[in-house]
C-alpha cells in the first residue's frame, strides 16, 4: 500500500507528467506486472521504480541511475503479548 500511494502523490506532484513513467516493484505483482520495470522507455521519460528494499538489492534495472533508500523495513516480529507474528516497520540503519 506505501508503495502505491508513494506513486500516487508522485505522480500528483510532478511536473510534465509525460517525462516520466512510475512503476512498483514488490513480491505482491504477478511476474508480468514486475516484468514491466524491465522495458525500455523513450529517450525523452525518466524511469522512476518505486521499490522493496529486496527488490532494491538484488536486480539491475537498464536506466536506472540513482537509488533513494528512505532507511525503513518491514519485518515479522513474534509479540509474546498476543503469541502471533505481526509486521513491523522500522528503521534498518544508523
């Protein structure tokens, strides 16, 4: 869901819209969805992947030149209070 709406206001906020071309990048696509990030785009459109951070370190993508790592996980933690795994987000550096 973070990744969509991160795409979202992205969109929203960007100037000339047709420069650029948005796409996910997580284990919850189907293989055609997540095959998308690997086509070419105009010479003229950045190509901007809005990603996982497992996504983020083991693929290589054509034209992508910069990588933003906003420095948040998600992980299952077990919580003892309800004996369930639950995911959490958090900080995975400094």
């Amino acid at each position: 869901m973070e990744i969509k709406r991160c795409l979202e206001m992205l969109g929203d906020s960007l100037p000339n819209r047709d420069s650029y071309d948005l796409f996910p990048l997580h284990a919850g696509l189907s293989s055609q969805e997540q095959s998308r990030v690997f086509r070419k785009v105009p010479k003229h459109v950045r190509k901007i992947v809005a990603a996982t951070n497992v996504a983020e370190t083991s693929i290589t993508i054509d034209g992508i030149v910069y990588v933003i790592d906003t420095g948040r996980v998600k992980e299952t933690q077990f919580d003892a209070a309800t004996n369930m795994m639950r995911l959490v987000g958090k900080r995975h550096f400094g």
